[in-house]
C-alpha cells in the first residue's frame, strides 16, 4: 500500500507542479488563468502563487518517497485543494481556463483522500 500512497502522492504533486511555470512572468500567468495580468503588483503576487505551489507540489512528491513527510505533505495538499474547491463552488461564475484549474483539484482530491486514509491505516 505505500507505493499506492505514492504513486497518490506523485500525482497530487505534478498538479500542485503545474502552476509554477508562472514564476516566469506575465505571459505564462496569462495562460494558466485566462485573465489579463497586466498590472505589475498583481503580477507580483501571483508570480509568488507559483512560487508556493512549487513548494508544496515539492513536498507531495518528496513525501511520495519519504514517508515522514507525509502528514505534512497530505495535510497541505488537502487543505490547498479544499480551499480553492470551496472558492470556485462559491463563485458565481468562472472562465474555462480556471474550470480546468477546478477539474485539476478534484483530481488532486480524489488522489490525496485515499492517500490520507491508506496512510492513517498505517500502509
């Protein structure tokens, strides 16, 4: 079972991976959320977004290989995921370039649920 919890784990990491190719500017941020980012502290704070989803997709595929990151690692990416779920859920309306976002979490959701379980099981 702990190759599952890995195997969980990588997948729930290359999501949390994904956003960081928007530390390399504007541009990049523009297509990963279909919005115009065109003002410069906005852009800052996103740039600084990926930054933190960097980190914490590094620590879910770290955790994949060390089992005592896990707790951390799970208990990161589940709140991660939930908040942004319940943000989208909450939005009246979103653009395809962030529905895709929301599918990617629910992805994420569905692998770091069983992954959490399969770990308080102690496997």
């Amino acid at each position: 079972m702990s190759k599952l919890i890995a195997v969980l784990l990588l997948v729930a990491g290359v999501i949390h991976l994904l956003p960081l190719v928007g530390v390399l500017g504007g541009e990049r941020l523009n297509a990963l959320y279909g919005i115009a980012l065109d003002e410069p502290n906005l852009q800052i704070l996103m740039r600084h977004r990926a930054v933190l989803f960097g980190l914490l997709g590094a620590l879910l595929v770290a955790a994949a290989f060390l089992p005592a990151l896990r707790s951390a690692a799970l208990i990161g990416g589940l709140i991660s995921v939930l908040a942004f779920l319940l943000l989208a859920w909450s939005a009246p309306v979103y653009n395809e370039a962030l529905r895709r976002v929301v599918i990617a979490d629910w992805i994420a959701l569905a692998c770091l649920l069983p992954a959490l379980l399969l770990h308080l099981r102690g496997n």
